[in-house]
C-alpha cells in the first residue's frame, strides 16, 4: 500500500518534504520506520513471516511487527497502528521500550531502495500465538521461538531464512532482550 511518509536527510533529520512511499523507494530517500519486537517471560521472540507478495524479502522471517511511519504521525501513534494492524494486538503506549534508531540501507534494485531509520522497541507479549490475529495482506506467519534458538540461527541468516539485517542489529535485539527477561525474573 502506498501511503506518504516524510523524507530525511542522511543523518535522520526531517527535511520538510513529504514524499508517497513508493517514490521515496525508487529514488533512496532516507524515511522512518517503526520496528517493534515481541518477547514472551518464558524466553521467546515473536518472528513474522513476510508475506509471499512483499516486494522485498518475501516469505522470510523478521521482526515481530515493522512498518512505516506516515507523514506528520507520531512514532507512537505508528507502532501502535502497526501491531493493531498486523498482530491484531491492542497494547498501552507504556508497553513499548524504545532501545533505538537503527540506520539501514539497501539496494534491492535500481528502482527499490530502502533507505531508513527504524525505530525500535521491545514490548512484552502476555498472549499466546494462538490469540494473536495475522494481517493476511502483509504476513505469511508467526511463530515463537526460543532466544537461544533464535540467537544461535541468527550465526547462518541466509539457512534459517531470516530477513539479512546488520548482524550489530539483531546482535542490539537480542542483548536488550536478554536485559528485559533478566529483570523480569
């Protein structure tokens, strides 16, 4: 889905421009995103499977829940739409932790270029999988895995088909959740 977003500059700050979300992609404008990742008391992560019709990295694993920030919207406001819309999840803004902004860059093709910056938060899943409600449009499926599964799969990204985010950012979300599960308990 097309949507307007607002356009960056290299170093994450607004330009006052405003772009659709396609144009932003043909032509590497840098733009926001939102990145929220599950985490279950017992030690599991929540992974989404792209859908089959993503344009880029279908049917890989990734993020819990991830999308764009529209033009003028708050992160918040975003992140909460964002699991609303793909999960099906209701939560308090006070649920989510903000652990950063991630600059990420790839070149998928001359006329597809993901130029962001993912805000990222970690938030607690009290919910089985079972009760969550997947957005068909947009994920294939979700799983729970382990944490120490999923930080040793995450040493072969390409074998376990996970979506190939900068190893220092997975490394980020799994020491931060890690830190999470250890003050829980």
């Amino acid at each position: 889905m097309d949507e307007l977003i607002d356009i960056l500059d290299a170093d994450g700050r607004m330009t006052n421009r405003t772009a659709m979300k396609s144009e932003a992609h043909k032509n590497g404008w840098f733009h926001q995103t939102v990145h929220i990742w599950f985490y279950t008391l017992d030690g599991k992560v929540l992974l989404q499977q792209r859908g089959k019709n993503k344009d880029v990295y279908p049917l890989l694993w990734d993020v819990s829940v991830a999308g764009h920030i529209g033009a003028g919207e708050n992160i918040i406001t975003s992140a909460l739409r964002e699991i609303e819309e793909e999960i099906g999840l209701t939560i308090q803004p006070d649920k989510l932790q903000k652990i950063g902004v991630f600059k990420s860059v790839h070149n998928h093709s001359k006329n597809l270029m993901d130029y962001e910056f993912h805000h990222t938060f970690l938030a607690p899943l009290h919910l089985s999988l079972n009760d969550l409600r997947k957005q068909e449009s947009e994920v294939e499926n979700l799983k729970l895995i382990p944490m120490d599964q999923f930080t040793k799969e995450l040493g072969d990204i390409s074998k376990f088909k996970y979506v190939p985010h900068e190893i220092s950012y997975y490394n980020t979300i799994t020491k931060e959740i890690s830190k999470c599960l250890a003050t829980s308990n």
